[in-house]
C-alpha cells in the first residue's frame, strides 16, 4: 500500500467523521433531558428510515469484509454465513417485532418485566443484555483495530491501539451527546455509503465477467486451487465431527441469536407503531438479503480476480479480500483507480464500524440506566435522572469496551461475533418468547431461563479452545480445555428454554393471569402502547 | 418501583376480559396459525440445510447445470424462501388482522380510560 492510498483512505475517513458529528451536534441541540428523546429518538422515524438504520445495526464490517472473506478463502463454506444471519430475521419479523414494540418502552427487559416481579427480572435480564452488547462491541473494536493495521499499513502495535481508543471515544461521543437521534441517522448514512459501496464493487465484479455468473464461479474454482470443491460446502466445516458439529452450533446461534441482540431490539421504539415496526423489518430484509447475495458475488469474485492463494498471503482470516479485489477492479496497484476504489473501501469499512458500535453503546448505556441502575440504585438515596446516568454509562461502556477491545487485539473477530450471537441466544431469546407466548411463565422460570443460558455459555467458551489448550488459544500456555467446540450454541441455548421451563414449574407462586391477559392483549392490539 | 400486590386494579379486569371475548381469540388465533406453521417449516427448512451441507457434502456437490450444483440452489433457495414469506406474513398481517387489531386496540383503550392502574 502506497502514501497515496493512505492519505486518500484518511482523507475519506475524516470525511465521514466530520458528518457524523455534525449530525451529533444537529440531533443533540435543544433537546435535553427527555428519555422517550435519548432512548428512542422521539418514535417518529419513518419504516425505511428505520429500515435503513436496523440494516446498518446489522451489517457490520465482519460481514462486509469478513464473510467475502470467508468465501474467497473456502468458497461455499463462507456462503452458510449469509444464509443464517438472514433468515433469522424471519424469526425476528414472525416472532419479535411487533409484540415487542407493542408492550416495551426501551428495553429488552420492559418487556419481561411487565409481567413479573420487576426487580429480580430487570436485573437478570439487563445483566445479559449488557454481556452480549459488550462482547459484540469488543468484536467491532478488535476489527477497527486490525483493519487499519491491514489497510493503512501500520506497523502493528501503535496504530491498532490508538485506532480502538479512537473508535472508542468517537462512539461515546456520538451516543452520550446525540441519543438515538444522532445514532439512527449515522446509521442511515452508513446504510446507503456501505450499500453504494457494495453495488459499485459487484457492478465492476460482473462487469468483469460479461455478467455471466456461471464463468465467474468457474473462474473462482479455477484460481481457489480447489476445483469443483470450493462450490460445494466441505472445505472449512468438513473435516472431523467436531468441526461439523462446531458449525452446526454457530448455525443454530445465528438464527436464533439476532432476536435477542438489544440494540436490533431497541431499533423498533424508535417507530410510532407496531405496523411501522414490521415495515421497517421488511425494509431491512430486503436491505440485508440484497447485501449478502452481493457479498457472495465480491467473496467469489476475489477468488476469481485476485486468487484465493494472494488473498491469504495477505491476511491468513482472508479480511483483506474485498480492499485486494478493489484495487484489481479500479486498475491495479499502481494506477489511480485503483487507488481511489481501494480508499473508497477502506472508508467504507471505518464508517460501518463507527456507525455499528455506536448502536451498540447505546443499547447497552439504556440497559445499564434504565434497567440496572433503576434496579439497584438506593430507594432513599437522589434519584438522578435517567438520562444523566445512561449518558454517564456510555462513557463507562466505552472505557470497558476500549480496555477488553486492547486486551482482545488477537482474537478472531468472527469468533467474537459468533460468541455474542450464542449469549444472545441462550440468555435473550428464551426469557423472551416465553414471556410473549406462555401464560403460565413466572418470575423464577424468567430469572432462571436468563442466568441457565447466559452461564453455561460463557462457562462453555471459558472451557473451549479459543481460551486454553491450543496453539491459537488466547492463554497456549495452560490447558483447562474440556469443551470441544468453539460455539456454545449447541449446549446453551437448549439450556436457556429448559431452565426456564424448570424454574416455571418449580415455582411456588402462581402465575398472574391478569399480567399475562395484559401482556397478551397489549402485544397484539397495540392497546396503552407508547 | 413494584406494583403492589394489594386489590389487583380494575385495568387488570379489562385486560382479562378482552382477552376472553370473541373478537381477541380470533385475531390471535389467525396470528398463531399463521406464525407457529410458518416459523416450524423455516427453521425445520434452514436447519436441514446447515445439516446435510455439513454431513453430506457429495449430496450437496452433485452438479446441476454448468458451474450451478445442489448446494448452489439450496442457498440461494434459502434467500428466496425468506423473502417469499417476509412478503406472504406482511399480507397476512395487513388483510386478515391489521383491521381487527385497531379496533380492539381502541375499544380497549376506552375501557381502561379512567381505571386504576389503567392507560390513559
């Protein structure tokens, strides 16, 4: 990479970081204090508006440059990926949305707590909450740091960490003065730069092969060096048993995992009503469905274009597949497209993580405040006001995050995604179908279901491989390995549903009938919505 | 913080009401018949997908035409599936419950107008 691409890629960078604060400073002017304001953006976004921030919640630059990745590295096995981050927005538009628009107000736990005990719930519940928010931020932090070690060629070390303090600091700014005003817009704004992006690379992809989609995967198997193979799933997954079980773990956790995410959930407040709130899911569908079929076009062009074999000699996760495809398109390394295309990524990558962590300190500062602190805090002692503390909270997230984001520097980013997608899962999903669909749920099944999913999953990965007992664990040193897989899914989230039916059933106190006909009633009609 | 448990709220009564009356078990029984078939054929549909790519590649590897093979069309009819009930679940909502829904979301409203512990 030449001074070029880098002062061009900066250049580009600083564009993006002079908007988004401006759009900060713009949502955050005289509007202070209110938390219908700060949490959900005053609940008047328009379904594509809504749709368009939701598809920027989710497309983070793991997929963006990870899953084409994947693909270029091992062809067909990348593609599984994109299969289950999407259809597990069926769950979420069947199952999720509108229920959870109709009877929540901010938080994942609103919606359980008003059927239960609130304390008990609110604190269980906003425990795992802010664990998969902050696991997910630590993955988006990990990978702005190595992207530009990868992409603005510094020399390792320095660069990365400054980066992850930066990306640290920017986020808590952006969250802490402009709310989800601010975050929703930087959101739309990633949206449109990351899909105009995409698009503009699968145009040239094509464009390359004359739109003939069968030589450009034939093309990908011929320079993959793995023939016909890389067509078909095998290559990653296809090995002993316990990495076809390993996949089919990361499988389950990807289709369950998205409904439970607290910042997609807290997306859907910031709409007037639960009809808005399915129209922006079905926005967003469309928006990520059409976003992972281009992925797949950029991962098999990268193998077809800059060869399966370069890309790895670049970056052994295969991270800089799509940066290597666009300098090819834009005319090589040495020529000026190819420098601006290159750039034109690179930017694109930086304003899909900002625009990622900043949804996700957000969640997390509403669910420390509103449901932690509003839980724990001292009846007789000031009250301070809620907004005050979730402003405080995103700074305290933002310092955990850029602490856990330093120490994490080598960790695999897809891990760390595919971990926060098992908690989620295990802990969230469980307590919140329950909660929506099961008259006779109580307050010990919610808190059991929540603590029976979130530890066993994070006693699982303490026990895995990706901690002790291999090479490219994160202590090679010691061993305490006793868990085969490196997702927990599997296990945990079976875990999650059962201890909630075992607390359930074990419960000395009855169900409340009226809370359920309330819960019910109002998840359906609409009915004392705010 | 904790509602009291002392004599449950006349609101509460609403609630328990409109849910047994005719017009609510209706629209969530068209709800839950469309959602429960709907999400068991995806999920049952999506992980016979991750299982067979992950125990029977050669099923998966058998090729269609050209460059296209089984694994090809099973994915990408995993794309199309989720947009053709994304597209079917919306038209169900908005012909068959979006109505019924509205009306009882006011009538309820109008009834705990004025409760205890109900919305204003």
């Amino acid at each position: 990479m030449t001074q070029d691409h880098r002062a061009l890629a900066l250049l580009l960078f600083s564009a993006f970081v002079a908007v988004t604060l401006a759009i900060t400073t713009w949502a955050g002017r005289n509007r202070r204090g209110s938390a219908e304001e700060f949490y959900a953006g005053g609940r008047l976004f328009s379904p594509m508006e809504n749709g368009f921030a939701i598809a920027g919640d989710y497309m983070s630059a793991a997929s963006f440059l990870g899953i084409s990745g994947l693909i270029a590295l091992y062809g067909y096995d990348g593609m599984l990926y994109s299969v289950g981050f999407l259809v597990a927005w069926l769950v979420v538009l069947f199952l999720v949305a509108e229920l959870v628009r109709n009877c929540g107000r901010f938080t994942l736990a609103d919606v359980v707590a008003a059927r239960m005990r609130e304390r008990p719930v609110r604190i269980a519940v906003g425990t795992s909450s802010v664990t998969v928010s902050v696991l997910y931020l630590v993955a988006q932090m990990v990978g702005a740091g190595t992207l530009v070690a990868l992409l603005l060629g510094g020399d390792g070390g320095a660069a990365q960490a400054w980066t992850v303090i930066g990306v640290g600091a920017l986020m808590v700014i952006y969250v802490s003065f402009g709310g989800m005003r601010a975050t929703t817009w930087i959101q739309i704004v990633k949206s449109v730069l990351l899909l105009g992006g995409t698009i503009a690379l699968k145009v040239l992809v094509l464009l390359r092969f004359h739109g003939d989609i069968d030589r450009l995967l034939l093309s990908a198997a011929g320079h993959s060096g793995h023939g016909q193979a890389f067509l078909a799933p095998g290559l990653r997954y296809g090995g002993d048993w316990t990495s076809r079980f390993d996949f089919i773990s990361l499988g389950l956790a990807l289709v369950l995992g998205t409904a439970g995410l607290p910042h997609i959930l807290s997306r859907f407040y910031t709409v007037p009503t639960a009809r808005a709130a399915r129209r922006s899911v079905v926005w967003a569908i469309g928006l990520i469905g059409g976003f992972y079929l281009m992925t797949i076009v950029l991962g098999f062009g990268a193998a077809a274009i800059v060869g399966t074999a370069e890309v790895r000699a670049s970056n052994a996760a295969g991270n800089t597949a799509v940066p290597l495809l666009a300098l090819d398109l834009g005319g090589g390394a040495d020529s000026t497209g190819g420098a601006v295309l290159f750039a034109v990524v690179a930017a694109v990558a930086f304003a899909t993580i900002l625009a990622v962590v900043a949804g996700i300190t957000l969640a997390s500062s509403a669910s420390v405040a509103h449901d932690l602190y509003a839980s724990l805090r001292r009846r007789r002692g000031k009250a301070r006001s809620e907004v005050t503390v979730a402003r405080l909270a995103a700074v305290g997230i933002g310092v955990v995050a850029i602490g856990l984001g330093l120490l994490a520097r080598d960790l695999n980013v897809a891990f760390l995604v595919g971990l926060a997608f098992a908690v989620a899962a295990s802990a969230n999903l469980p307590v919140l179908l329950y909660s929506l669909f099961w008259r006779d749920f109580t307050t010990r099944g919610a808190v059991w279901s929540v603590y029976g999913g979130l530890v066993p999953a994070m006693v699982l990965v303490a026990l895995s491989p990706v901690v002790s007992g291999g090479p490219q664990s994160l202590f090679p040193g010691v061993d305490f390995q006793y868990f085969p897989l490196d997702n927990p899914g599997i296990v945990s989230i079976p875990l999650g549903f059962v201890a909630g039916w075992l607390g359930t059933v074990t419960s000395p106190e009855a169900p409340d009938e009226a809370k359920h006909a309330e819960t019910e009633v109002r998840s359906l009609t609409g009915a004392g919505a705010v | 913080m904790e509602v009291p448990d002392a004599a449950p709220p006349a609101a509460a009564d609403v609630y328990l009401e409109v849910q047994r009356s005719a017009a609510f078990q209706e629209v969530r029984s068209r709800y839950r018949r469309f959602v429960l078939p709907a999400a068991a054929g995806f999920l049952s549909w999506y992980f016979a997908y991750v299982v067979t790519a992950t125990t029977a590649p050669d099923l998966m590897a058998r090729p269609v035409a050209g460059a296209v093979n089984v694994a090809m069309l099973a994915g990408l009819g995993q794309f199309l599936t989720t947009f053709l009930l994304t597209w079917a679940y919306t038209r169900h909502a908005r012909l068959r419950r979006d109505r019924a829904a509205l009306e009882l979301r006011w009538d309820t409203q109008e009834l705990t107008r004025g409760t205890k512990g109900g919305v204003a």
